[in-house]
C-alpha cells in the first residue's frame, strides 16, 4: 500500500471525495487539540525545566548570561527539559505502541525486550477478546476534513465494533481530548491510499475503547470512553463556541 503524502507542514494529502488534486486535511489530534485544556500540561513543563535546570549547573550560568537573548533562552529551556529526561516518557510511549502492533500480530513475548514483557503481557491479557479489524489506517472526514490514524478499530465479543486507542500515560486530565479524538474516528471512513476511495467501518459512534497501559507497571485496564459527549464537543469546536466547549470538560469515562 502507499505511503500517506503530506504537505510540507505534515498534513495528509487527501483526494477530495469529487476526485482531482489532493488537498490537505488537518490531523485529527491538531483539530481535537485546539481546545484541549494544556493547564496541567504547562505546569508539568515548568516542573520539568526545574529539575533539569537543578542538575546542569552550566545552564543555570546560561541563563545569567543569556537572559536577553530569546533564542538562546528557549535553547537553555530545551536543554533542561532533556536534562530530565522530558522525551524519555514519550519515546516509551511511542516504543509502547510498536510493541502492540508486534504482539497483536502474533509475536511471541520472547521476542520482547524483558523489562516490557509485564507491560506487553498485562496488554495481551487486557485485550484477549477483542479482534483487531484495522490497525493504524488512516481514516477520513471530508465533512470538516480531517484526516487521522485510529491505533485499531476492534470487535467486542458481542460484535460490537468500536474505535480502540492505547494510551500509556496519565489519561486523567486529556480524557476530553480522547473522547474527541475517538468520536472524529467514529465519524470517519477508511481512505484507501491507492484508490482514494472510501469505506465505511461501522463503528459504535457512543462508545470507544482506550487501553490504559502505565509504562513500567505491567497493568493494563479498558476504559469505555463517551463518543457521543466526544462528538458534541467537536461539533462545539467546529462552530468555535470555544468559552462553552471549555466549561464542558466532564468528559466521563468508566471502567469496562
């Protein structure tokens, strides 16, 4: 199958559903994103530029001698973010997901590296009933065109299709983004990259399915996460109640 084309700031490059010249979508996670609330986020940041700055006594006399210079400010900031180990989660993270992908295509947990067989064997545990239908193809709106990936679009036992996501961090302050994210999924078709065309997945457009898997702790928990809550904050985002979408975040998940 073909690679998916971008524009030179990443977005996919979709053939409209008439045919002729691709145009650009945005992605699903820069749309949903618009309007996610990043308090929590910030305070993390600022968190993390703390405990770098604490260990590299030379970025602390950086910033002395810098203190004007806004390029080589935000380069000092970047450095003590690294300085703590701010990529290390998302690299596990993104290590995480691939892993997935490995063993929900029948890799043996030997092939695993050991200290990520607890994780890989809690998320095999976690989701033994579910069959993975699609994994990582790219889905469409072409009513507000938008363009995403969906880690999975996976069937319950009851036959039951729903949109499944991992996550391996904390999901309790972006629960309103995922259930976003998700609901934009839901109301998507399967774009084929060769023939441009489009296939319906019939999704469940109430319920989505977030597998919540800590990196490190060897636990992994289903989450049932709203689409339909998810679907009426993209339709809020959309027509830019932006105040209203904000005072709305009790986005509600629970435990399968």
């Amino acid at each position: 199958m073909s690679e998916i084309q971008r524009d030179h700031w990443g977005r996919p490059l979709i053939v409209p559903l008439g045919g002729g010249k691709p145009v650009a979508y945005t992605r699903c996670t820069t749309y949903v994103s618009a309007l996610e609330d990043t308090y929590n986020l910030e305070q993390w940041k600022c968190r993390q530029v703390a405990l770098g700055l604490s260990t590299r006594s030379d970025l602390v006399a950086l910033v002395h001698s810098k203190r004007d210079d806004k390029a080589e400010m935000n380069r000092i900031v970047k450095d003590a973010m690294e300085a703590a180990n701010s990529s290390r989660a998302a690299n596990l993270g993104t290590a995480l997901h691939g892993l997935t992908e490995l063993v929900d295509a029948g890799a043996s947990l030997d092939s695993i590296p050991d200290e990520h067989r607890a994780d890989m064997d809690a998320y095999l545990q976690a989701t033994q009933n579910l069959m993975h239908t699609w994994v990582e193809t790219l889905t469409v709106n072409d009513e507000y065109k938008v363009a995403g990936t969906p880690d999975r679009i996976s069937t319950l036992p009851t036959g039951q299709r729903v949109i499944f996501d991992l996550k391996t961090g904390d999901i309790q302050y972006s629960i309103g983004k995922i259930a976003m994210q998700l609901a934009m999924y839901a109301h998507s078709h399967i774009y084929n990259l060769d023939t441009h065309e489009r296939t319906q997945h019939n999704a469940d457009r109430t319920i989505g399915i977030v597998a919540h898997l800590p990196a490190g702790t060897g636990k992994c928990e289903l989450v049932e996460v709203d689409l339909v809550a998810g679907w009426e904050a993209v339709q809020l985002r959309s027509e830019e109640h932006t105040s209203e979408l904000q005072s709305r975040q009790y986005l509600v998940c629970r435990l399968l």
